[in-house]
C-alpha cells in the first residue's frame, strides 16, 4: 500500500496512504490533534503519580514522543504500551522530523530509540518514561483492569470501520483500571454508541482543528 510524507496545516509532517486517502494524523495539523486530543483532554488528567498509557496505533510515534516531553512537567512515571500492527520504517521516521518541528532537538536520541527498539521487550528510554512496543491487531488485546489511560489513535472508522465496533471497545473497557480514561479524535455517533453500549461514560468535547467534537471515556 503506498505512503508518502505530507506536511499538514500546523507545517508538520505526517504518512498518507494514497489509496485510503487517509492520514496517521490529521490533515489540518499533525503536531496539534496530538496535543489537544491525547494531551490536552487525556495525559493531563494526572498529576504527580505513575501512568500505565496503552496506544491504541502506535505509528509514527509522535504521541509517545510529546508524552516522554510531557511527563516530567507533570512529574509522572508512565509505563508507556503502544500496539501497532504495521511499523513505519527508519526512513519515515527520519522524514517525518519531529523534534525539529517541536523544537526538542534534545530528544532526538530518545525519538530514535523509541523506534529502533526492539518490540515485545520493555526498554527504558528516559527516567520517567518507558516502552514497550507490540506488533499485532488490535482485536489480540487481552489486558484486564491494567491500564490508566488509552490513546484511542486508530485509522478513522471511514477506511477500518472494524476497529470502531463494540467488541474493540469492550477490549478497552476490560483493559482499563477503575476510572481509567480513553480519549480519541473520533466524534461519529456510532462511535459513541459502541462506547457506551460497553460501559463506558462518554462526552462530547471540542475538538482538534478541522473537527467540531471529539470524544472521551471513562471506566466507572
């Protein structure tokens, strides 16, 4: 399937694939939905405690990179798990130039070594921040109550409809600790409605650029 590198409204970088017409990240700014969806609305919520983080599409690695950024301001530990069926290559990773557009040159090392780490084995990559990366679908997620937080980051129910439906979301539910939250891009009603079809509490928020509403979920 081909993919290119883009740049999107805020000037980073993000991978289209072409036959989807579909991006990693969104289109009006890549740097910008990863702060105000993932950050802004999820990370956040914790201050001063340890975060087991579960990302639902690991990708390009930018919202791993801007929480590994994020975690010391709010002095968190976090435990960072990011799923991702398909890996993007070194040279994408390179292309993409993430900590140039986020001025953390200083990560750079730390952004590289998120990537070439091996995957299904933990690796510690700065103080408070550690990773550990597995390759599989989504669907092969099987954690009960172990998770703080989840980056719901999948492709748009759009081009994978099957990654939006309620037996993925009843996987998170049973992934998530007691008043776990799950925060995503993604507004569409039957979204919310397999949310809390599952038991999840839901809310409508502002969203990123481009979009009007973006939702997030709570474990009661």
């Amino acid at each position: 399937m081909k993919r290119k590198i883009i740049t999107t409204g805020d000037g980073s970088k993000t991978i289209q694939i072409e036959d989807w017409d579909e991006q990693y990240h969104s289109k009006h700014g890549a740097v910008q939905e990863a702060y105000h969806v993932f950050v802004e609305h999820g990370l956040r919520l914790f201050q001063n405690e340890e975060v087991k983080l579960l990302e639902i599409g690991f990708g390009t690695g930018l919202n791993a990179l801007i929480t590994l950024m994020e975690a010391p301001k709010q002095q968190l530990i976090v435990d960072y798990v990011g799923v991702e069926a398909f890996p993007v290559s070194m040279e994408e990773v390179g292309a993409l130039d993430y900590c140039q557009q986020l001025e953390a040159k200083v990560h750079q090392d730390d952004f590289q070594k998120m990537h070439s780490s091996p995957w299904e084995e933990t690796v510690t990559i700065s103080p408070d921040f550690s990773l550990l990366k597995q390759q599989k679908d989504f669907n092969e997620i099987n954690d009960q109550s172990f998770f703080n937080l989840i980056y719901f980051d999948a492709f748009g129910a759009r081009v994978q409809p099957e990654l939006w439906t309620e037996g993925i979301f009843l996987k998170m539910h049973q992934a998530l600790q007691q008043n776990g939250v799950l925060v995503t891009y993604a507004a569409k009603g039957s979204v919310r409605r397999a949310m809390q079809a599952v038991g999840f509490t839901v809310e409508r928020l502002p969203g990123p650029p481009g979009k009007r509403e973006m939702l997030r979920a709570k474990k009661l």
